[in-house]
C-alpha cells in the first residue's frame, strides 16, 4: 500500500515539474489530488505542449463541481476550470444536460457526463459573447478542462457581485447591465443562465460592468425547464437589488427580457 502511495505521488509530482508549475503554488496543487488526478494531469500536459498553458498557478475558487486555477498563458493571464471526475453532486447535472438537444446522445456514464459538461459550458460562453454579454471569452475544451480568459489583473480576479460594496446608484447601474445581459442571453443567445444570482457574477472594478461566470448549466430555451430556471433567475436578481431599494415585480422584469428590441 505504501508503495502504491509512492508511486503515485511520483507520477503526480514528475507531471506537476512538466507542468513547471511554480514552486509556490505546488505544495496547494498537490492537496487537491481529487482534482489533479493522473489523466486531468496528463491532458494538462498536453495543453501545455500544445502552447496553451506556460504555467499553473493558486487556486481561484472551489465549487461542488469544480475547481478554478490561475495560469499564465503565452500572451495573456488564463483560468484552468477543472471539472472533478471523482465528485458525487453530477447527478444534479442530469436536470440540465440530458433534456438539452445539444446532448440527447450522452451515456449516463459519469465521465461522459464530465466531459459534455465542460464542452457544454465552452459552448454557452461562446453564445453568449457572441450575443454581446461580456463573459470570460472560452479557449479550449479538453475533456474535462476548461480553459478561458482570466477575469482580473496581475492574479487577482474581479471580485464577486457578493462582495462589492455599492451606493444605490451604482447598484442602479449594474442592475440594468444584467437585465440587458439576461435579455441578450434569451433573444439573441437562446440561452437561460439557470443559475444567475450575485454568487456567478463578477464586477469588474474599472467601470463597474459585470460579467456572467458559472455557465455549464445554462440551457437553451427548447429546454423542458427554460421556463422555471428563467423565472429562478429572476427573483435570485430581484431578491438581491432589493436592497437597493430596487423595486420590479417578476412579471415586469420578465418582460424585459424576453422583449425583442428592433
């Protein structure tokens, strides 16, 4: 057993070196080895030789299904989503992906699940920039990795909707960029986020403009559950802005969304 415990942490700290992960943030990666398992290390690899990553860097953030890792890029700073093979929460995912017409052929195998997951998610993201709604700009799906524009500066990502401190006039103005994005998404992207809230948006702090993350369970409106994930997303932003003295009924805000404007 002991042996078998060895060999591992070789393969894992030999892939880590090809990696030239730097030496402060290696200790941090070698704790998440339900992530960095030997096949999410190999396609890493991978990626790197193909040019794609330069360098891994500390984590971002951590979710049920995935975990979020800074890496530097030939010309630009990237985020490494990794989707966790070994996580028990994908059954929750069945709701999203097996009644999406983009994946009626997927097996109910887990991996397969994984891997439609991560090109699912490469895929709303590139609908929704091409509708206008600013999101982290997709650059590679790899199974189960996802590597995309990194929302921040010098490793420091934008901070989350969450954690931004807003004066009533400020919140107006973000509030009004999401309705317009949430509208983008529904008429132009064919898109429900279905998990919108201050949890999955990012502020950039320049001019205040925010940015949609978190899109793997965003569905297209043929989606049996459009409707009720579209009206979720409605009162998670309602619920939120009322702080702000903000004030639309769910029908009002909902009409804003859907209108087509000419």
């Amino acid at each position: 057993m002991k042996k078998e415990l060895e060999k591992k942490v070789r393969r894992i700290d030999t892939a880590t070196d090809n990696l030239r992960v730097r030496e402060k943030d290696s200790d941090s990666l070698k704790v998440e080895e339900n992530v960095f398992d030997i096949p999410t290390l190999k396609n890493l690899y991978n990626l790197a030789k193909k040019g794609i990553i330069e360098a891994m860097g500390g984590s971002i953030s951590t979710g049920k299904e995935a975990n979020v890792f800074h890496a530097e890029g030939p010309e630009r700073e990237l985020a490494v989503k990794i989707y966790r093979i070994s996580s028990s929460t994908f059954k929750a995912m069945d709701a999203y992906i097996m009644k999406d017409p983009r994946f009626v052929n997927i097996r109910h195998k887990k991996r397969d699940i994984v891997f439609a997951w991560t090109r699912k998610e490469s895929q709303n993201l590139i609908r929704a920039k091409n509708a206008g709604v600013r999101v982290p700009e997709p650059i590679i799906a790899e199974k189960n990795i996802l590597i995309m524009e990194f929302m921040g500066e010098n490793e420091v990502p934008f901070p989350l909707l969450k954690n931004v401190a807003l004066g009533k006039e400020e919140a107006r103005q973000i509030y009004d960029i999401i309705v317009e994005y949430m509208r983008l998404l529904y008429t132009e992207a064919n898109l429900v986020h279905a998990d919108l809230s201050e949890y999955n948006i990012l502020i950039d702090p320049k001019d205040l403009s925010p940015v949609f993350i978190d899109m793997g369970q965003s569905v297209t409106l043929e989606h049996p559950n459009a409707r009720e994930f579209l009206h979720r997303d409605v009162l998670n932003i309602l619920r939120y802005f009322s702080r702000f003295g903000i004030k639309e009924s769910p029908e009002e805000l909902t009409s804003k969304i859907k209108a087509k404007i000419t």
